[in-house]
C-alpha cells in the first residue's frame, strides 16, 4: 500500500539482575535474573501529505529466569503495551494530534496473585505555527478523564487505628490530573474518605506515604493530597 510502512520484530532480552521499586522504602533494589521474550510491531500510514496515522504494538511474556517460592512474575511489567496516533501538520499554519497510549494488566506480586488494572488514556495537542518559527500550542492530557493510574504497587502500609505491622494493600499514582499518590482497597465498612497512611519500611521505620482512598461510596471521593516519600511525574 503506498505510504505504509511496517515493520515487525522479534526480541530475547536477558537481564543478570532485574531492578525492582521497593514501594515501603522508596528506593530500587537489584533482583533476579530475568528474560522477556516479545514480539514489537511498527507501523506508519501517510494518507495525505498533511495527514499520518501510526501505530505501535508490543507484546512481551517477561519472568524471572531463577526459581523462587515467590514466584516468576515481574511486579510492574505489562504483557501488551500500545501506542497509536493521528496527526495533522499542514507545515506553516494549523497542526495537531491525537494520541492513545495502552498498557495491559501488569503482575504487582511475583506470585501474580495481584494485578493491576490496565490503563488506557487519550491525549490531544492543537497549535499554530507561524512564518516566523513561532508557534502556539495547546496540550490536553487524558483528554476523557479516565480513572486510571500511570503506575501500581503492593505493599503494607498503616492507617491510625491498624496493627503496627500495617495491611497489605495496592497503592497507585493516578494519571492526570491526578495530583497525588493514592491508595486503594477493596469496600470496607465505615471506611468513607481518604486520611493519612505511613508505609511500614522493612526495618520498621516510618516515613509521609501515599494516601488511602475507599471505594465504598458510589460518588467518588475527593483525592487526599500527601507528601509522599516517592513522586512519580
């Protein structure tokens, strides 16, 4: 088809140490080996000479290559990741774009026993450009408000009131225009608001963490903004 290009591509990627976000003490440490084993698929449309389309999927099978009772999964690497545009730039005048970005599920555990949701978001970007090389440009991001999150962890973390070794629980930064790192569990009764909560470090240190936020209620809540030892842009 004239103006489409394509391009498909195998991968083995082999680490001798996965790094991995500790989520209770806000730092990176090095894990066990790993290989992703994967398959990415390129493509690129020119319609018109103003007019482009792309599209761009990869899907990877990712696990820790040692045996281990926690188990083989990777916390936080998704097996499908897409990414797909349309874009019009008449050179010298209006231009714009349209963009989804798709990750799947990812394992938050190495026993894949919790997973994240997928998460799936929109963005659009309008401009002028002018003869001169100036250019104005208006950016929109998650242009339909999805409730998802950019990122997931599991980990224990304490609200006042809860055991001292704190709960176990899934702790999210939501996509924008999100403003803070939350935290998320399952209906629990007299739980109606977002508080305060102190994830429990490995050597029982306490630091500022995420905020808590119930999905009791039917209307959703208001985010509770925290410092956080942790924030992701």
């Amino acid at each position: 088809m004239p103006g489409l290009e394509s391009r498909l591509a195998a991968f083995v990627l082999t680490l001798g140490s996965e790094i991995l976000f500790l989520g209770d003490a806000g730092t990176t440490e090095p894990s066990r080996a790993s290989r992703r084993i994967g398959l990415e698929w390129t493509n690129r449309y020119q319609a018109r000479p103003w007019l482009a389309f792309d599209l761009d999927v990869a899907a990877t099978r990712a696990r820790f290559t040692e045996d281990d009772p926690a188990g083989r999964y990777i916390p936080g690497a998704p097996n499908l990741v897409l990414a797909a545009g349309m874009t019009v730039d008449e050179g010298i005048g209006w231009f714009g774009t349209t963009r989804l970005r798709y990750f799947g599920a990812r394992p938050l555990t190495e026993d894949n026993s919790q997973q994240s949701r997928a998460t799936a978001l929109v963005n659009a970007r309008l401009g002028y450009r002018f003869e001169n090389g100036l250019r104005m440009q208006l950016d929109a991001f998650n242009l339909f408000d999805s409730k998802a999150s950019q990122i997931d962890y599991f980990y224990a973390s304490r609200l006042p009131g809860e055991p001292g070794g704190g709960v176990e629980d899934r702790h999210f930064h939501p996509a924008e225009p999100g403003p803070a790192l939350h935290r998320r569990r399952q209906p629990v009764a007299d739980r109606r608001q977002a508080s305060a909560t102190r994830p429990i470090g490995r050597a029982g240190a306490c630091a500022a963490g995420p905020s808590r936020q119930s999905e009791e209620k039917k209307a959703p809540p208001k985010a509770a903004i925290t410092e956080t030892s942790h924030i992701w842009s």
